[in-house]
C-alpha cells in the first residue's frame, strides 16, 4: 500500500479470498480484480474502454477492504480500488460492486465521487447487472458537480464476462499460466450461484402500455411509462448485443449517433419521443464485416418483432430478374416461413414486400414486368406472436431467440454488392485505338483540298488531329509561286 498516501487501508485482492459467504459482493469483487491484475490481456480490453492505455511497462495494482482517510462511515466503503502506473502517470478508480438483483445506490455511489474528490482520485467504477450502451454512461444518476472532477464508468458483470470468452475463444492470451486463470474466472463467473445475469424482464407497465397502444392510445413522451420502458430497452439491447458478441465470437455493437454516445440523457429523451409518436423501439447493431448492419423493430401497435438487413441490388445486371437471382443465391439454404424481401424501386413506383419463398417458386409473379430493376432489398424476419409480444419476460425470450435465429438463416449467407475493378484493355484493340488517332504527315494533310478527302479526318475538335483549313482563309506569303 505504499505511495497510497489517500489510504487508511486495504488488501491486495486475492484470486481465493478468505470472505464470508454472506458478503457475496466483495468475493465476487475480490476474484474479478485479481483476475484482471494477473491477465493484461483481459485488464487491457475493460480499461481501453475507460481511457486507460495499458502499456507493456504499466503496473496495475488492485485492492479490496479499501478505506479512504478521514471516512468516518464504515458502511460506506468501496469494494475495491484499481490503481494503473505508467512511468510518472498514476490513474486510480474507486470500485464499487453489486451482484445478482442488487441496484447501485445513487447517494452511495454519490458519496464515493465526492471522496474520489477529495482525496485526488481519477474516476469511480461500477459494476452491477445493470446495462448500458457504453461504460461512460451510468444507470447512476449522479451529479454532473461531481462528474466534472471524477469520471464515473459502469461495467456489467455480462459484459466483463463476454469480454473474457471471446479472448478465451480467440485464444488471446498466450501465457499458458493467464489462460487457467481466465479460464477459471469465466467457469466462476458463469456459475449461477454467483448471480451474473442478463436483462430478462420488462418493467411492470409493459403489458398495460402495450394494450393501450392497441386500442388506440397514445404515451405521453414525459410520462413514467414511456421512461421506464425506453431505459428497459436500453438494457435489453446491450444485453442482446452481449449475447450476440458471444454467438459470433465477434464484438457486436449497438449503433449509436455521435450526439447519443456522448449524451445518454439525449438518447432517452430522444427514444421517449419516438416511442410516443411511433409507437416503436428500435435499435441498430454494427456486425463485424456483415453485408450490413443489423436493424431490430418493435412496433407495438402490430405487435410484431421485425429484424432484417439492407442491400444495394448489383448495378452491373439491368434486368429485375437478374437482380432478383443474385439475392435468392445468396439464400438458397433459407428455409423459414417468417422470412419476407421488401423490394425497392427506382423514382416513385411503390415498395413490394412478399416472402422469401415467394419470390423463390415464382419471381415473376411478384414483380410481374416491371419496366425498372430494382434498387435495394431489405431481407427481414417478422415475428408476429402477439401473446408472447405482450408478456413482461416472453418478449425478451422472443426477441432473444429471433434475432440469432436470423443471423444465423439469413445475415450469415448476405454479402453487399461491390463493383467489380476495371480490366485492361486487350493489345490488340489498343493497338487499333491508337491507329485511329494516328496524325498524319503535314504534306499529306496539306495535300486534302477536296471534301471528298475529309471522312478520312477523326470528327469532332480533337488535338491531336489537323483540322483543314478552307481555301479562301489561307494566306498568300509573299516570295512563294502566287505572286
């Protein structure tokens, strides 16, 4: 604990801590931050998300029981401490950690800024089941007094658990002795006796807002209603995306506008907003070399799930037909009957939307003859269960399963069209080309008087060809054979 002049106390966290078992918090606390101070690689990844470059020479030292000096209440004590030294820079987060149902305390975490405050510490951490899009956001609605002069960061314990399998899946980690360990921290973390755990439910109002929708019914974009379920989203869809991360063993991302990543309280207002004029939910998901990105829609006037994918129809084919092949190759092993093709169209001409199989027994009879080819597809799954749509915890369970299930039929197999590179020309036709635009000599130039001469000339104002000039614009010089 040296150099830690802000400390009364605290203990290096132990990979085995002697806790009871009744303080499940700070055991769980305790393994994580050994784990990470005993692999880089997983230390790396958590704190690049925060800002914080783990260099080959940086030290990082991690601790639990930490009390602060001069903290006079016990019950306010953080779970742990990270500290990072890289030659004369130090940078120090504060940890607090809940598990299982356990929200973080707005006061408490409150209280934890104000003394990282005061005793010159960097930034507080978190880390709950709770979700949110990036880790400078917070489900902690904290001062923005205190923020100023401590960063406040969130780590699930969902995603700190992909982020260790998908290093374990990569085989990331080299040492064979970090490797056990991060293999052993992914079997505790996992357990269900630990508590980690996804987003699984709706809030109470969910069932009433969605009956209200049905019948008609508007939400009010300021009401409670309209911000619990937009926040609800908001987990639910960092959570899938956690959950496709380690599907595809890829890093899948939620979407964001620049405006949104940098302000969450604008993405919550902005999402309230178009749940109340729309009556939807979306969210859009960047799928690592994907033909495009992934689009979830939840209408709940209709009551329906919609999760599909856009491409641009090949330019090099002009006919519809030929267009339409080139999609359906792509789908020859889609099979499902909740698969549909929205077709665009060039100027005005209506969108036409039909099934998959559809347009693969007879594509004809869906486009019929049309004049124009089409211009973009939108391949999608529809999702139409309205008794499960409506259930608080068979919603996330829908929506869950359909969005895998049509990566893995459809998104897998799509691949955006990419014009193809030009190609040399042949020699002999450049041979013939450059003999076209050959210029002939000046005394054969000079010799063409009679228009019956000129076709031999290229047409139009080329350089490199020597125009006739007419009679009776040349000139008489003097000393020649005119005189």
């Amino acid at each position: 604990m040296e150099n830690h002049d802000f400390l009364e106390s605290g203990e290096v966290a132990r990979l085995i801590p002697v806790i009871a078992d009744s303080r499940r918090e700070q055991r769980v606390a305790s393994v994580f931050l050994a784990t990470i101070s005993a692999v880089p690689d997983l230390a790396g990844v958590l704190l690049q998300s925060v800002g914080v470059r783990l260099g080959k020479r940086s030290v990082l030292d991690t601790y639990t029981e930490v009390v602060l000096k001069g903290q006079k209440n016990s019950k306010d004590r953080p779970d742990g401490l990270i500290v990072v030294s890289s030659g004369s820079r130090t940078w120090r987060a504060l940890v607090e950690a809940k598990i299982g149902s356990a929200s973080l305390d707005d006061e408490q975490v409150g209280r934890y800024l104000q003394a990282a405050r005061e005793n010159g510490i960097e930034a507080v951490v978190t880390l709950s089941n709770q979700f949110v899009a990036r880790p400078d956001h917070s489900p902690v609605n904290a001062s923005k007094l205190l923020t100023k002069k401590v960063n406040l960061f969130h780590w699930s314990w969902k995603m700190i658990l992909t982020e260790a399998v998908l290093l374990q899946t990569r085989g990331a980690v080299g040492n064979p002795d970090q490797a056990f360990i991060l293999r052993e921290f992914v079997r505790f973390i996992s357990h269900d006796s630990i508590g980690v755990a996804g987003f699984d439910r709706m809030p109470n109002q969910w069932k009433d807002t969605v009956t209200l929708v049905k019948s008609g019914g508007t939400i009010p974009k300021s009401s409670m209603e309209a911000t619990e379920i937009v926040s609800a989203w908001h987990q639910e869809v960092r959570d899938l995306g956690l959950r496709m991360s380690q599907h595809l063993a890829a890093n899948v991302d939620v979407k964001l506008s620049r405006a949104h990543s940098s302000d969450a309280e604008l993405r919550l207002k902005d999402d309230c907003l178009k749940l109340s004029s729309d009556n939807r939910l979306e969210v859009e998901y960047d799928v690592p070399n994907a033909a495009s990105n992934l689009t979830v829609k939840v209408d709940l006037v209709s009551q329906t799930i919609r999760v599909g994918m856009e491409l641009d129809a090949p330019q090099d084919k002009q006919k519809s037909s030929a267009r339409i092949n080139w999609l359906l190759r792509q789908l020859k092993s889609t099979k499902s009957e909740q698969i549909f093709v929205r077709i665009t169209w060039p100027s005005r001409a209506p969108d036409t939307v039909c099934r998959l199989s559809e347009l693969r027994d007879d594509p004809s009879s869906v486009v019929g003859n049309a004049p124009l080819a089409p211009k973009r597809f939108e391949v999608f799954l529809l999702s139409d269960n309205a008794r499960r749509f409506s259930g608080r915890n068979t919603f996330i369970e829908e929506l869950e399963q359909v969005v895998p299930e049509f990566y893995d039929d459809v998104g897998q197999h799509l691949v955006r069209w990419v014009p193809k590179p030009p190609k040399p020309v042949a020699k002999a036709e450049r041979a013939e080309k450059d003999k076209e635009i050959t210029v002939p000599p000046q005394d054969e130039a000079a010799r063409i008087d009679s228009p019956a001469e000129l076709p031999r000339l290229q047409p139009g104002n080329q350089h490199s060809v020597l125009l006739e000039i007419p009679q009776f614009l040349r000139r008489v010089v003097k000393g020649t054979d005119e005189k």
